[in-house]
C-alpha cells in the first residue's frame, strides 16, 4: 500500500527560522505535501512575511505553492509593530538582513494584499536612531491599541524595531470576514495576485473542512490565524490538528519577564482560546527546542554546496548562530536553537518528542493571582474537570536524530 504524504498548511511570520522550516519542508516531498502558507505579522510585519515567503518559496523552485496574508495583528490590537528584539535575531528584513525579498522590508514590485505603499516606503533611512522606546515613540493611530512585539505602546518594553513605526498595520480585523486577499501564483517566473483567491483564514477553514486531521496546521508564529478561523468557524475545532511553535512549560521564556515565550506573548488570548477549543494540538516549545542547536559545521556545509540555495540557507544560519551566541554564550554555545525546524519535523514525524499531555492555558493577565502574562501552564481546572481539552506538550525531543535529519535534508535541498 503506498502511503501518501502528509498534507501541511502553514502559518508563519516569516524570519530566519520559519524559512528554514520552510526549506526543510520542501525537501521533504516524499513525506508531505506543503498545501499553502499563510504569512502573518510577528517576527516582522505581515506585508514583510508575505514577501519573505514568496521569495523563498521562489529560491526552491516553489512559486506552485500558493501563499495567503494571515492575520495582521494581534486580537487583542488595533495595529502591530515590529519589535527590536526580532529584528536583533531575525535581521531588520526577516530573513538575517540577507535581502532576498528585495532591498527594502518589501520585495521591489511585489504584490502584497491591500498594500498602496512601495517597498522603498520601509526602508529604516526614514527613521531616526533616536530612541523610539515607550513614550517616545510616535504612532499616528489616534485612540487605537498597538502592539508593540506583544507589548502596549508606551510600555517600557515596547521597543520598536528601527523602521517599523513608518508601517503600521491596522487594516483589517481578522475576527470578521475579510474581503478577497491575494495568494500568490506563478506567471513567467514572476509570483502575480489573483485578486479571486479567498483571504488566509478562510482558506485555513476550507482545508480543515475538507481534509480533517488528514491536514496539520503548522503555526511557527503566534496563534492568531488559528484562532481567528476557529472563532469565524466553531465547527472546525473538533477535526483540527494543530502542531505549533510556542510556549514553554519547563523552562524559562525568552521574553523581558523571562517567563513568557515570544510567540504567545504576541497574542496570549488567541492561545489561550486555542487552547481550549478542543484541537488535536502539539506544543513544540522552548523545552525542546533549546536541545536542538545547529552547529557552524551544518552552515559550512551547505555553504560548499555552491549554489544560491546554499548560500542563502547558510547566511540564515550564520547570522542566528552570531546572534543567539551574543545574547546567551553558555545556553547557545553549540549553535541557534531549530525553534521552527523541530515543529515542522514534528508535524511529519511525532515519534521525534515524548509529550505530556494536560490541560494548558496562557496567563492573559499580569498581577496578583494572575500570574504572568504570555506564561504557559497547567490549567488548574484540569485537575478537577478530567474532561477539559489536553494538549500533548512536548518534553523530551530525540536531538540527534532530527539533527542528523535535518542537515542532511537540508543539505540536499541546496543542491
């Protein structure tokens, strides 16, 4: 009996590790099929992750695959902006400041959905270096809530990425049905808009309509896409699969608290509602995937290759190594963590983490008997309520195998 791929839809905030999950998954043909990707805001803008997306997906001969804008800003936001803290692990464009999108934060003539703005109009030369943290940061959006990174403006750690504040998101809701939204289509080599392709979200729900659990919704971002398709369609809930990045139970987080995790920090209520819709859902987080570091040697590697592809995937590599590196010496020592990488593996392949399943929620609050906002952790009603929805968090992760896997998969996708 021939066994036929894996179908994957994906939900990315395309920077450094999300496109290497990216190239991960198309070189992995004989384990899935990679049925489109929805770019949304988080490591960096939507506008961005979309471009970042197609100009990868381009590199590896994939402009077939379509690609969606997701959700723009948080659910509990008005608009969102990139914060400085992406932009020191994931390079001011996303993708390592390597530029494959273009020269600005846009590929030149890009087609993004609903965008009048060119990509010359991101560009951080029409930003000051002065301090744009907190109170100090200007934002013409009068009487609307921006996130910062997950953070209020004027929150001493809102942090602007620098650029950021002359692109605000705010365009749409995603709690309400969007009109029409572009995927992105191959025509001459060149990706063009079809202005008759549904929106992000609605194709998200059309998938798991049709498909069932027999499709895996990967989010390497926060979780506002997968909220939105389940707040805009309840029904799909119980026929979702869902692997996602994010959380951590056993470790610290990566955030200024140390509590939090970056991507449930963007939006700790779309996790915590997605938490307790009754998914089939995965948590891929901190707690095994600060166990997976890619060594310098894998990006030499793939450098000797030779090709663009290599180049490019090796460039991705060097400038998260540097990075991780200067912000942890002695956690990151051995190379940058395969945040995005490892969920994706997982998604084709769950025997590479042991999990513990329990009924979990994301802290909305911060404060006496809340607790820390953005943190993961047992929902206490759980202990009480056996029949509350569980989630299978990962906690052991067999390191070496998907190591081994994953640079050698890589490997052969440069060539």
């Amino acid at each position: 009996m021939v066994q036929c791929p894996d179908r994957i839809i994906a939900s990315i905030d395309t920077g450094v590790d999300d496109a290497l999950a990216l190239a991960y998954l198309l070189g992995s043909t004989d384990e899935c099929e990679l049925g489109g990707v929805i770019a949304s805001y988080g490591n960096v803008d939507a506008n961005t992750a979309y471009a970042n997306t197609c100009a990868v997906l381009d590199l590896f001969g994939r402009a077939d695959i379509p690609v969606f804008l997701g959700s723009e800003h948080p659910s509990w936001a008005d608009a969102f902006i990139p914060d400085a803290g992406c932009a020191q692990f994931h390079g001011d464009d996303g993708l390592g400041n390597t530029r494959l999108a273009g020269s600005g934060a846009l590929a030149d003539g890009a087609c993004v959905p609903g965008d009048d703005m060119s990509g010359d109009d991101m560009s951080g030369d029409d930003m000051s270096g002065d301090d744009m943290s907190g109170d100090d940061m200007s934002v013409d959006v009068p009487d609307e809530v921006v996130s910062v990174g997950g953070y209020l403006a004027g929150d001493v750690h809102a942090h602007p990425a620098l650029g950021a504040c002359s692109r605000v998101n705010r365009s749409r809701s995603v709690g309400h049905p969007q009109s029409a939204m572009p995927t992105a289509l191959a025509s001459g080599g060149k990706r063009r808009c079809s202005v008759d392709a549904a929106d992000g979200i609605e194709y998200l729900i059309e998938q798991v309509r049709e498909f069932g659990r027999d499709v895996t919704v990967l989010a390497t971002g926060p979780l506002t896409d997968v909220d939105a398709a389940i707040t805009r369609a309840p029904d799909i809930a119980s026929k979702l699969r869902l692997v996602m990045m994010g959380g951590t139970l056993t470790q610290p987080g990566n955030c200024w608290d140390a509590v939090a995790e970056t991507n449930i920090i963007q939006d700790p209520e779309a996790a915590n509602r997605v938490f307790h819709s009754g998914a089939d859902i995965t948590m891929v987080g901190l707690d095994v995937t600060h166990q997976c570091l890619l060594p310098q040697s894998a990006a030499d590697r793939w450098r000797a290759t030779g090709t663009k592809r290599g180049r490019f995937l090796a460039d991705l590599a060097d400038f998260s190594i540097k990075a991780n590196l200067e912000a942890d010496p002695a956690l990151f020592s051995g190379g940058m963590p395969l945040h995005d990488p490892l969920a994706a593996a997982v998604a084709l392949d769950s025997s590479l983490v042991d999990c513990f399943d329990l009924a979990l929620r994301a802290e909305t609050n911060t404060g006496d008997f809340n607790g820390v906002r953005g943190r993961t952790t047992g929902d206490p009603v759980g202990l009480v309520n056996h029949s509350m929805p569980h989630v299978h968090v990962a906690l052991g992760v067999d390191s070496g195998r998907f190591l081994d896997e994953f640079v050698e998969r890589m490997a052969e996708v440069c060539r």
